[in-house]
C-alpha cells in the first residue's frame, strides 16, 4: 500500500503568493523565465531557475546556479517569504480549468515506494535532466517543486476533501496569468490528518506519476544517497519522502500531444496519401479544422486541407496496452515506413505540440513552411496510462500532456 506522509510545508504569505508561485522549470527557457519574473523579487524563479540572476552565458548546470539557488532560497526564508508551518499536515491543491475542477491531496511520498514499484512510472527518464533536478534537490536540502501524481479514486478521501473546501475558506485563491485558477487549503485538523494517512495505507495500492517523472526519479535517488551518507540511518527521516499532489484519476484528464513533421521523406503529397491508405481510410475534410472524436481517429493537415483518417482493423491491437494507443499506430503506420521517422526523442524531422495550444497551431506550423503536415491525435485516457504502467509498459515519448500545470511555491518540502 502507498505511504502518503503529512509533512511541516513552508508556505508564502497569502498577499505575495501570486507573485511567488511560477509554473515548472521546464515549461519554459532561460529567457522566458526571466520575463516571467521580472519586477518579482519574490517569484520562485529566482530559486527553480536560479541562472536568470547569474551572468548572461553562466551554464545553467553549474555550481554558481545552484549556489545562486542556495542563496537565494536563504533570502527566501529570511525575508519571511517562506514560513514553515509549525504542525505537519496535508494540503489540499485545487486547480480549474473551462469550468472544471480537480482536488490533489499534496502529500510527502515514499522514496521506497518508488524503488519497490508501489508508485508506478509510464515514461522512461533522461540521466542528465534527473541529474539537474538531484544536484538543485541536494544544495537545496528540498524538495523545491511537487511531482503530480494520480491514484484510484477512494470514496473516503474524496469525503473528507469535499467537507473541507466546500466549508473552509482556502488560504490560497487566485487566477494565474494563463487563466487557470489554483486554490490550496491547508488541513489544519489533525483527526483528518491521521484519517488520510490511513486512507492512503490502506485503500491505496498504487500511485501513478503523471507529471514530472525527471523530478521523481531524482527525489527517491536524493533518498538513497542520504540514507547512504548516515550511518544513523532509521527511517523516519524527512529525506526519506518527497513532495507530491496526488490526484484521484476520475478527476483527472489528458490532453492530446500532437505531432508535426518537416517533409514527406521524398515522396510526393499524392504519393504519401495513396501510401496511407493502406492503413487508413482518408476523407478529405477541407479547410475546415478537424479535431478526432474518439480512439484510433486522426486528424491530417496537408497543404492547406484537413483529412480524417480511420485506422483499418489490423493496425491495432486493442488487447495490448501499447498495441490499443494511438500513439503507436501512427509510429508503425506511418512515421517509421512512409516517414523514416524511427527514434521521436533523436529525430530533428518531429516535432510534438501540446494541445493546449489548440489544432490550429498545427495549421499554423505547416501554413508557415517549417513543417509540411501535421497529425492530430485523440488524447490518451487515464485508464489507458494506468493499464500501462501496471502491467510493467512504458509509453512511446511525448503521449501525454496535462493541463493545468501545478505551480510551484504554495508549500516546499525540506528534507531535514
């Protein structure tokens, strides 16, 4: 069963947290981090994306970033813009987006978990972006970003977040930038504190990373190598959790990740659509954006037309977690065989857009030169990710996209 911790969060003050909360480090580049920033001393930027108060040309993976990050972490807490809460407790982060919100318990989750397979991965991990996030995690001494997670809804849990934020007001209530809307209770009540932690240890076999698999794996190799450094080692340590929202899956929805490619590898538009239709029924749509409508529906753009593609039966196999995905039936129907596309994280000819930017940045691309068609996908479903990652299956790259993106800096978990 999952070990979901409360923990002694360090919190802003409610009259700054606008201008400290940030989106994840890697949403963004160097220069739209400092632009997010700018004229906001307080914004956790200066502590996540520590290089935009370093020399322009500083690499961003030195030793004066983190120290930077170090110093002004301390500046941080000094200048009150950080309080550590003197109880430890859950939080509550609600997030709305088009009219619909999702409750997360933010919870300290269990390096072990994550080693023995209670908390499941559906992505594979770079060694250089988890060594980033471990060497910000190790000057820090914290956890700096919560990692998203998801689990089977629980009934139970779902009561006690219901009682709490529709009669408590929130500490934190505001509307970012981007329009989305983020609320965060603390829980204050310690009977409901020791209530969810047993819910947790007992009516949750698994959690699941949704987003932020880099940040995760680096958290449970930060809990190894402390647990390695102390001889005195028990257990109850703080480093041996990290910072999580943890999202019942019924709440929860994936967006589509679509794809956008340079050329059609030497062949000629009409050459490419007779090849497609090998494995796809094609209907030409016309100007018009085509958005799919359901599983194994494809929506092309070519030459200023949309087209509906129909996968044929045989192109999939909807008993097998990885053979069911969309995903996979446009990389062995046509990015590999027509498009020569074989590797999507090392090939300079793919591109992928979240679609949150909507379909008509697909047009917008391939109208433009820089990209020759488009594709775009019905999104992924919670179900589909978890059957995944329980049967030991990882996704093909850039699969999921969720939105609303957590902000950071509503509560930092440190690890002492």
């Amino acid at each position: 069963m999952a070990i979901v911790k409360p923990f002694k969060g360090l919190r802003p003050p409610k009259e700054i947290v606008e201008k400290l909360a940030c989106l994840p480090y890697d949403v963004m580049n160097l220069e739209e981090a400092a632009q997010m920033a700018e004229g906001k001393d307080c914004s956790l930027l200066h502590i996540t994306r520590a290089e935009i108060d370093c020399p322009e040309g500083t690499d961003v993976h030195s030793e004066k970033v983190y120290k930077k990050a170090v110093e002004n972490f301390s500046k941080f807490q000094e200048k009150g813009w950080l309080v550590k809460d003197e109880e430890a407790k859950y939080y509550i982060y609600g997030q709305t987006m088009n009219g619909k919100t999702q409750f997360g318990i933010v919870g300290a989750a269990a390096c072990d978990d994550y080693l023995n397979g209670i908390i499941k991965k559906h992505e594979l991990t770079r060694p250089e972006k988890e060594d980033d996030r471990m060497a910000l995690t190790r000057y820090l001494n914290a956890n700096i970003e919560p990692v998203f997670f998801s689990y089977k809804a629980v009934p139970e849990i779902d009561a006690i977040v219901k009682e709490i934020v529709e009669n408590i007001n929130p500490d934190y209530d505001f509307t970012a930038e981007d329009g989305f809307g983020h609320h965060f209770w603390a829980i204050n009540d310690q009977a409901k504190n020791r209530q969810i932690e047993q819910l947790f240890a007992t009516k949750v076999p698994f959690t699941y990373v949704a987003d932020g698999h880099h940040r995760t794996a680096a958290a449970a190799r930060i809990g190894i190598e402390k647990k390695a450094q102390n001889p005195a080692h028990t257990g109850n340590e703080e480093y041996n959790y990290f910072m999580a929202v943890h999202f019942p899956d019924n709440q929860l929805n994936i967006i589509d990740y679509n794809r956008v490619v340079k050329d059609l590898n030497g062949l000629s538009e009409e050459e490419f659509i007779e090849k497609m239709q090998t494995a796809f029924s094609v209907e030409e749509i016309g100007a018009d954006i085509y958005k799919p409508s359901k599983l194994h529906e494809f929506g092309m753009y070519l030459s200023g037309k949309w087209y509906k593609l129909s996968a044929r039966e045989g192109t999939f196999d909807d008993n097998d977690p990885i053979g069911i995905l969309d995903v996979t039936i446009l990389s062995k129907q046509v990015l590999e065989p027509l498009l020569d596309i074989k590797n999507l994280r090392t090939s300079d000819r793919i591109d992928f857009v979240g679609g949150i930017r909507g379909l008509g940045e697909l047009k917008k691309r391939v109208d433009s030169g820089e990209m020759k068609v488009a594709f775009a996908l019905f999104p992924v479903s919670m179900q589909q990710l978890i059957n995944i990652a329980d049967s030991g299956n990882i996704m093909p790259p850039k699969t999921t996209w969720f939105e609303p993106k957590l902000r950071s800096g509503l509560v930092v978990h440190k690890l002492d």
